[in-house]
C-alpha cells in the first residue's frame, strides 16, 4: 500500500483514478492544480505522483521542473496528458518524469505503470534537470522510451475482416465501446469456466471493481460457468 498524489484539473480523471487506486489499497491524496498539488506534496510526503501536464495554473512539465531544481522530486513521478506531444514526453522524462502514460488511460497501463514506479526506490532520489531517469540510461532515447519509461510495448493485433464484423460501428463510440467490452469480458468468463479469480487475472481487473464493471455492461455471470 502507497501514498499516491493525483494531480489533474479533470474531476472525472481524478475521480476514475482514485477509485482504481483505491481499490488496489492504495491511499490516494487528489489536486486539482500545481498549488494544491505543492501543499499535498509538503504535508503528505507522497510515495507517487500523477501528474497531468496540462492545469489551468501551471503546467506539469513546469511543476516537475520546479520540483525537480528545488530538490524536492525524492518521488517517483508519472505524467499524464492526452495532448502533448514527443517532445514533451522527452522534456518531461529528461528533467525526472518516470514514464509518461497516454489518455485515455487504461486500467491495466495505469496499474503497470504504477507498480514499476512503486518498485523502482532508485527513481525516488532527487534528480539534477536534465538528469535522465536511470532506467533509461541504458536504452536509447525512443519514442517508445519517453512514452513507457522504458517499459516494452505490446504488440499491436490487426482484427482481420471477419472480427471486425463481429460489431457494428455505425454507433456512438460509448455504445460501441461497452458492446466490445461485454463481449470481451463474456469470452474470458467462458474460456476460465466462470471463475472471477481468474478472470480478474487475465484481464488485469481487480476483483471488486471487476464485479461492478459486469453489472454494469449487464453480463450474465451464471452463462460462463454454463459454459465451462
């Protein structure tokens, strides 16, 4: 269990992310701007930031920086931003960002990206600016380097023809999206025989937050264990 910092001018994101974390166990602090987010790092001494780059106040590369030239960036931290671009991926992980995760951000990326910050004790200690973090040290600068922290991206599946059809996309994208889901959560709850253990494991889902994402896309818990 961890003290992690939430930091995005986004109700909704720190709302999502809170109850991720929480659910992990985790206790998680929220800031809504780089002021709130400077009183919250004082007081609570986070073991992780979240930092999302783009705040009405001042942004997060410029709050990571001023952590960073202060001596006070003793914690690993993750940027957040669905906007931004490679070179401020670069910027940011340069000046001591840990890894930088996309928006939307998913579940399963979200957890992953956490753990290895969490793991990492040595991206806890202050770093010079322009010091780069020492998991990057020995890879080269890519773009998948600034974008993962260093972490290998999984290959990308091209559906072919036949299960694209699978689903019609002539729909709103939130239609589309939980039909996709129910469907995908329906397949693994048939392949584990409608075990939620090992549904929970495949899918990178915690259990409690995996129960409550079927009920809501409606999936019929009893129609996997009929299947196994």
């Amino acid at each position: 269990m961890a003290n992690i910092l939430v930091v995005d001018d986004e109700l909704g994101i720190r709302d999502l992310l809170s109850e991720i974390l929480n659910d992990e166990g985790h206790n998680v602090e929220l800031a809504e701007n780089a002021a709130q987010a400077r009183n919250a790092r004082n007081r609570s001494r986070p073991d992780l930031v979240l930092l999302d780059i783009w705040m009405p106040d001042t942004d997060g590369v410029t709050l990571l920086k001023e952590w960073s030239t202060s001596g006070l960036l003793s914690m690993p931290v993750i940027m957040m931003s669905g906007h931004a671009t490679i070179e401020t991926a670069v910027e940011a992980t340069k000046i001591g960002a840990q890894s930088f995760l996309e928006k939307p951000i998913t579940m399963q990326k979200l957890l992953k990206a956490v753990e290895a910050g969490l793991a990492r004790t040595s991206a806890a200690l202050p770093r010079k600016p322009g010091q780069i973090s020492g998991v990057l040290q020995a890879i080269e600068l890519t773009v998948e380097a600034a974008m993962t922290g260093g972490q290998s991206m999984p290959p990308v599946v091209e559906l072919g023809p036949q299960a694209r059809q699978l689903f019609e996309l002539d729909k709103p994208l939130r239609d589309a999206r939980d039909e996709f889901e129910k469907s995908y959560f329906e397949f693994h709850l048939a392949k584990e025989g409608g075990s939620m253990t090992r549904v929970a494991e495949k899918t990178g889902l915690e259990r409690t937050h995996l129960y409550r994402k079927l009920k809501q896309l409606g999936v019929d818990l009893s129609r996997g264990k009929r299947g196994g």
